[in-house]
C-alpha cells in the first residue's frame, strides 16, 4: 500500500498533550494516502513514527458477520481502518470512531472527506474519548450505556513490561497495553454494548488467556478464530466473536489460513478479504 506524501501542517485541534499520531506528525510533517480493500477504502495516516494499520485492522473489519446492522463502536480507533472497512463492507451498519487522540482522529475526518471513500462516509461518525477513564469521563464525552449494538477492538497488543516496546513513542502507545492489560477495553465493551449485541475483537494468540478471563460473566457464545501465517504454522493472532450478556459455551474455530505454503503467496480467501472487501466464512450455527 502506498500513496500521495501530504503536507500536515493543516491538522488541526492538538491537545496540550500530544497523543501518539499527533508526535508523529510534529517529527514526520507527512500523512501518506493509504488503498485498502483494493481501493474501496483510502486511509490517512502518519507516513512514520507511529503505528500504521495493516491487515489486523482488515482481518478484524472481516470477522464481523454479514448481515450485521446497527451501531458498531470502532474502540481505540486510530485513524479509522477498521471501522473503515467495516463500513465498506457492509451497508447497513454505521460506525463510530472512539479515539483519545485528537489528530488520529483528524486524519480519520478528513480521509471522510476522500472521494474514494463517498460511499460509506456518511454512516461514519467521531467521538474523542479515552476509552480506560473512569466511567464518569466516558459517559459525559459520548460513550453512554447499550450505545452500541456492536464493538470491535484491536488494542495495544502487548503486556506492560513484559515486552521491549519500540524507542518510539508513538509506537510504544500503540503497541504496549498500561498496567491494567486489557479489563478497560472489556469493561468498556461490556458498558456501552447492549445485551445480545456483539463484541469482536483482534489480539496475539498468546493472550487468548486473558481474553477468556475476563469475558466470563460479561460476554458468552464466544468463538474462537486462530489466524495462522501458513498451513503448518502456529497460530500469531486469534480473532474472538462474543455476545453481550450470552451463557452459550465458547467454541474453537476452524482456523484462517493466509499465506499458501512456503510462499509468500496470499490464499485465495485471504486475498478476497484483502482485495474485494470479502468477510471471514460465517459462523456454524450454534
């Protein structure tokens, strides 16, 4: 993926205490235009310094089923891949962004205003909001109980030192969960989704443990998808679907396949998800 270097300077609404995507901007003073989905979705996003979405933000967008309507809460947002994605796909969801960073945030606005991306644009909406304060804080900044029918979640991925985290800043942000793990992005989930609505979300494979610690007593019917890079591989990442206030048992997934081989090749299920906007395969039915 690559696109057109842009000038910065324009982005307005900084906070007094930049966030990741802002202190990558102030060092880099570019955005690059970013296809994905084979075009249907255009992305802006810093063109160095901080994290920059990939095929999580994909792979996440895919695992929502077909056939989903409603409000879908992109928490932890960033510039808006996922939720871009999501949108594109399918036609009768809207999205809200939930960021606390005002310029990732910026740079989701005005990829809004991108010609390419007029066909979802209007159902995407923005909330500036620090998904792990206290309950208060969120509420009074837009994120109000059952607002959601659906969340996904694509968090930082990694344990606060347990992990060397990139000399970056910006990076570190995106990529190092603080001390509490992954509990706020649940209990926020849990807060704002109404019951029988759906929870998705991206994480490594090794933390499937801590997901499946805390979604007990939240979140039930919850299923298990292992993403591996080739036939023999071991799973890296693990997509998990799960439904507000459900008491169905989990189920592990067949597992998704995305390189052929030894190749470097994408399987053609893979490419239908990264090319044409294609969803994961449906669910068996419970």
């Amino acid at each position: 993926m690559s696109g057109d270097v842009q000038d910065a300077a324009d982005i307005e609404g900084a906070a007094a205490e930049p966030g990741p995507v802002a202190q990558a901007l102030q060092e880099s003073a570019a955005v690059t235009k970013d296809a994905f989905l084979g075009g249907l979705v255009q992305v802006l996003q810093p063109a160095r310094g901080a994290h920059r979405a990939g095929l999580d933000a994909v792979y996440l967008a895919a695992a929502v089923p077909a056939g989903t309507r409603g409000r879908v809460v992109d928490l932890g947002s960033g510039v808006g891949t996922a939720g871009f994605c999501l949108a594109a796909r399918l036609p009768e969801v809207e999205v809200l962004l939930v960021d606390r960073d005002r310029a990732a945030l910026d740079l989701a606005e005005r990829a809004l205003a991108v010609p390419e991306n007029a066909g979802f644009a209007s159902r995407v909406s923005i909330v500036e909001a620090d998904i792990t304060a206290r309950g208060r804080e969120r509420h009074a900044a837009g994120l109000t109980p059952g607002l959601a029918d659906h969340a996904i979640v694509n968090p930082p991925y990694y344990a606060d030192g347990r992990f060397r985290a990139s000399p970056a800043a910006p990076r570190a942000g995106a990529h190092v969960l603080d001390t509490r793990g992954l509990e706020p992005w649940v209990r926020v989930a849990t807060d704002i989704v109404r019951e029988g609505g759906t929870l998705t979300m991206i994480f490594r494979a090794d933390g499937l443990g801590e997901i499946l610690q805390l979604l007990p007593g939240r979140f039930g019917a919850i299923d298990v998808i292992p993403l591996r890079p080739r036939p023999e591989a071991a799973a890296t990442r693990i997509l998990v679907r799960s439904v507000r206030a459900s008491r169905a048992p989990m189920r592990l997934l067949p597992g998704f396949v995305l390189h052929e081989g030894a190749g470097s090749d994408f399987t053609p299920e893979a490419r239908a998800i990264m090319r044409d906007g294609a969803g994961l395969p449906p669910p068996p039915p419970r």
